[in-house]
C-alpha cells in the first residue's frame, strides 16, 4: 500500500498491524525516536485544523524526523491558481511522505495520482478521514480490548459526520456489533450507510430520537447538531438540547462506557462530564498521535 484515501484501504489484517504498532510505540517509545531521521513530512492543509495537522506533525518529530508545509490555502501557490496535482507533484521534491487536508472530495487522490511518495487523506470535504477512524479504533482496542460484540451508540448529526461513517464502515467488518443511531430525523444517516453497511451486513441498529438505550450501550460516539443543517431555525431551536450529553444521563450508563468524540466539542458534551473516568475523547487526541505515528511507517516501509 502506497497511500491512505480511505479506510477501507486497509485490510483487517492491515488495521490489527497498525494498532501492534502503535501499542508497541506506546510501551517502548525511545525505540522509535530516529526511526524517521532524516525523512521529511509535509503537511499540505487546505482548510483549518487543530488536532489533526498537530498530530501529525508531532507523530513526525517524535519519530525524528522533520516538517514542513501549510496550514492554510492563502500561504499556499494555490491562491495562485494552482492545481491539487501541480501542487503535490511540488512537494514530492522536496518531502518524503505528504499528509493533505482539502475541502473538495476526492482532492487527497488526485494528489497521489500526481506525486511519486505517500500521500495520506487528512480529511477531503464530507467525504473521508482515515486518520480520524485509526484514532478511534485505536481508543476502542485500548477501552474495550476488541472490536466484536459491542454495542455502539451514534449521537448528534449521523447525515453529514464523515467521521460517523468511516467508523460505521470499519466496525461493520466485525462480528456481533449493533448500532444505536441517536439524531433528530433531519440528522439521521444517509440510507446507502443503512442500505449498504448495516442491512447487507446483517447487524442489529435502532434509529431513535431519544436515549432510551443509553444504559445498554458499550460505546457512545457523540457529535455536534449543526445549527446550519436545518432549514427551519425553529426545528433547530426545538432540538438542539435535546442531544447535550449531561452527567444526569450518564447515572444510567454502564460503570465502563466508552464516551468518544471527534472534536472540536462546542457544547454538546457538558463539561461536567469531562471529569468522568468513563470520558475518553481526550485520550482520543493522544491516540491519534501514535496511531499516526504507526502509519507514518507502515507507508515509508520502516521496520
């Protein structure tokens, strides 16, 4: 495998090597403090980001390695005009593997098609977010110790969360898993995910509007309900409290839930619930460096 544009890039086997990786990393991180020495990363992001082109870049520097790049399409020769392809086929003289963010869907595998080095999909549009997924599987071997059997929870906007379907996409690819998707019916996700995943696959899901299954749930992914999804203020005005995690929800939770979430929070997680030990989407963050990390070598085929 040359590059990562989406997760299903990966095999099961391929998923499980990369988790061992950054396990190991995790137990034995000076052994893997020059293994990048000398190789050059860059960071090629189009539109914000916080926690992923940090992660990256730090997943980079503790492999001893070095970055370069953009974090923002103005700062870059594409305020010139210049294409996705141009711009790749550029940085490939001077890096060693490319890591690109992009508002336009399908942008990261024009890139690949262009350069002669790893390209890895940082998030293109609504579309993928590969890294996003290895993240949270990666949290979910670490809380859980597997990835059978669970019954998983989906809460806030299931339509448009690219993040939501990478992670529905790679837990189908296990046995005995059921789905919980808790949105308003504005938010609920698209039918080709219900269609193509969960009925053709065969798993259990409940689509509801309230929290009724919250006590019997292993895992709880939440997300944000976006003012800007609904046409109608007031539907949205109606609904927004109503998918606000609070710590008189969870009283009914299991003792060993697993609270996830993508980030940026705004206020659908109260901040009381940060002090929870079952609140994980800030070991989430942690994650996502190794996981990187453990790509990042996977792709440059260091040992």
């Amino acid at each position: 495998m040359k590059d990562l544009i989406s997760i299903t890039d990966l095999t099961v086997e391929e998923l499980q090597e990369l988790i061992d990786k950054a396990l190991d990393i995790i137990e034995c991180p000076d052994k893997y403090a020059e293994k990048c020495k000398r190789k050059k990363l860059a960071t090629l992001f189009f539109e914000p980001s916080t926690r992923t082109r940090l992660s990256f870049e730090a997943a980079m520097l503790e492999l001893g390695g070095s970055v370069l790049g953009f974090s923002e399409a103005n700062s870059s020769s594409a305020a010139k005009g210049e294409s996705v392809a141009d711009t790749a086929r550029t940085v490939a003289c001077y890096a060693d593997i490319i890591a690109m963010r992009h508002p336009k869907e399908g942008a990261p595998l024009v890139a690949a098609s262009a350069a002669d080095i790893p390209v890895i999909n940082a998030g293109d549009g609504g579309h993928n977010h590969p890294t996003q997924t290895l993240t949270d599987l990666l949290t979910i071997y670490r809380e859980k110790g597997g990835f059978s059997n669970l019954k998983i929870g989906f809460c806030g906007d299931l339509k448009f969360g690219r993040t939501v379907h990478s992670l529905i996409n790679a837990m189908c690819r296990y046995e005995g898993n059921e789905f919980v998707l808790i949105s308003p019916e504005e938010l609920r996700v698209p039918g080709y995910i219900r269609k193509d995943l969960l009925d053709r696959g065969g798993f259990k899901y409940v689509e509801t509007d309230n929290w009724d299954l919250l006590p019997e749930l292993d895992i709880l992914y939440m997300t944000r309900v976006q003012r800007e999804r609904f046409f109608n203020e007031a539907d949205y005005l109606r609904l927004k409290d109503v998918f606000i995690l609070t710590a008189e929800k969870l009283r009914s939770a299991k003792e060993d839930l697993c609270i996830m979430h993508p980030l940026p929070r705004v206020n659908e997680i109260e901040r009381a619930v940060d002090d929870d030990p079952r609140a994980c989407y800030f070991k989430q963050v942690l994650n996502g460096k190794y996981i990187r990390m453990a790509l990042i070598l996977k792709l440059l085929g260091i040992e």
